[in-house]
C-alpha cells in the first residue's frame, strides 16, 4: 500500500530542519510545540524510519531525514506552484510592488517572470525607493507589498523572509582598501547600513572620510568598481570585478542585514498575498538555520 505524505507536516518538517529546533519551528509555522512533535511523529510513522535525532538541546536529521528533505522541499514547492496556477485563472487586476534598488536587480527578474507565468491577467506595478520611503507609501496606501532592508527599525510587522550577510566590498583591480583615511561610498545619511559601518570602523579605530553619498546601488557599486571608494553590501550584492574585504584587510565583522516584507493592512488583497508567495518563494534562502546557528 502506498503512503501519502502530509504537505502540512513536510512544511513544518522543513522549518524544523532549517531551525535546528522544534521550539523554534514551532514559532514559525504558528503551532504549539507539542503540536510540532506530534506532527512530526506521525510522519516518522508514515515514513517508516526515524527523521530526527538528538543532538545536544538541537535536533538533527537523520540519514532518512536528509534524503525526505530534499524530497519535502520539492513536494512543497510543486504543491505551492499547482495551487497558484489554479487560482491565477480567477485573479485579474493591478498589484503595487516596492522594492529597493539592492534588490530589483538581482530578484525581480526571476519574481516577475514567475508571477507573470502564473497571473496573466494581473498587471504588476513596480517602484523601486529606499526602504523607508517604501514603508511611508505602504503606510499611505500607495503600494500593496513592499521589500525592505531595514526591518527592525522601520515596521513592527515586518514579515522576516530573508536574512544575508552585509559585507565591505572593495575593487578586485585597485587597493584603495590600503589608504589612510579610507574612502567610503555610502547610502544617505538615515541609511542602517551607512550607520553600521560608520559604528564599526569607529569602533575599530579605523580612520574613513565619506568620499560618495547616494541611495542608489548601482552609483554605490559603480564607485566600488572604479576604485574610487569601499562600501558595504548584503551577500546577494556582490558583482563581478568586487572583492571581500574583512579583519584581515582591517575591516571589521558587520552584523547580518533583515530582508522583510510588509503589505497594506489597510485594503486586503487576494493579488498581493499571492505576489507575496512568489516573493517568500524567490527570496526564501531562508537562512532560518543562519538564525538558529546565532
């Protein structure tokens, strides 16, 4: 006899393995800890085989749980995919996405080819800002679903869907990481990132001097790339002809950037919560094990 796995114990199954703790999946997929442990019980009895094992107060996976999780995630995925493309037939209208420009370059591509595929009758507005002038647009109903970087300091309900490493970046072709003051090419002035770095090399020690002021990446990058300054970049920023710079170069370990998602809680909107599936799905690295390591 065949088994049928439950999509909603694989979901819980993944957060679990991403987390490294059934307390903290639990907290994430919004059930009580007990909850999670029968779930995942009952799994291991339609599998046949253990899935976890204890390792100290974390849970690891077992051999059998390695090979489920591959299989789980591509489960999920399919499952998420088929429920989208049916709804879409019923779906029409205009959704407004803000993005910043960190990321529009890097993620929308693959966002929209993939809500386009599954939402054809759906036109997609996009505005790419600075992630507080996104929150001041949620916040006045001017868009329906924002990203945004700096999430702890912006909006309480902030959905976390992401979380990178922010890094200084420097030029592979010049060494403008050796000068005495160092240059630096940073967002504005309100700019979380911009303030981290400030903190960090006053901490250190390390003289800078602000050489180049913009809220937009891609004149930030392009004066890493000419040699002209060093800046800081989430992971997923990085580009060709940039390289990694960190204690070594005398620059010190940055804290981890938040990428979250916000939406209009004033006007509910079937367009954006399925827009916000296709984002948590393009952007879910989801470093939740990164958290848990923490």
């Amino acid at each position: 006899m065949s088994v049928l796995l439950d999509i909603d114990q694989l979901r819980t199954f993944i957060t679990i393995a991403e987390t490294g703790s059934f307390t903290k999946a639990a907290d994430v997929v919004h059930k009580t800890q007990s909850a999670v442990s029968m779930q995942m019980k009952r799994l291991e009895e339609r599998v046949g085989k253990p899935i976890f094992a204890r390792d100290g107060r974390a849970s690891r996976l077992t051999d059998e749980g390695e090979r489920l999780l591959d299989y789980a995630r591509r489960i999920v995925k399919l499952n998420n995919e088929a429920v989208a493309s049916l709804a879409s037939a019923e779906l029409s209208g205009r959704v407004r996405l803000g993005v910043p420009d960190d990321y529009a370059d890097r993620y929308l591509p693959e966002i929209m080819a993939r809500f386009a595929h599954t939402h054809c009758n759906v036109e997609l507005t996009v505005v790419c800002d600075p992630s507080s002038d996104l929150v001041d647009r949620i916040d006045t109903g001017d868009l329906d679903l924002a990203i945004i970087t700096d999430c702890e300091t912006l909006n309480r309900d902030t959905e976390i869907i992401r979380r990178e490493q922010l890094l200084w970046i420097g030029s592979t072709r010049h060494s403008v990481h050796l000068d005495d003051p160092v240059p630096l090419a940073l967002g504005r002035q309100s700019c979380n990132w911009r303030l981290e770095a400030i903190s960090m090399l006053q901490a250190a020690g390390r003289p800078f001097r602000i050489l180049y002021t913009s809220s937009n990446s891609t004149a930030v990058s392009a004066a890493v790339l000419s040699g002209l300054a060093i800046s800081v970049l989430p992971e997923s920023g990085l580009r060709p002809g940039m390289r990694v710079l960190g204690p070594a170069e005398g620059f010190p370990t940055l804290a981890p950037c938040r990428i979250g998602l916000v939406r209009n809680r004033h006007e509910a909107s079937p367009l954006a919560d399925a827009l916000a599936n296709h984002i948590i799905q393009g952007l879910d690295n989801i470093s939740e094990a990164a958290i848990a390591a923490e």
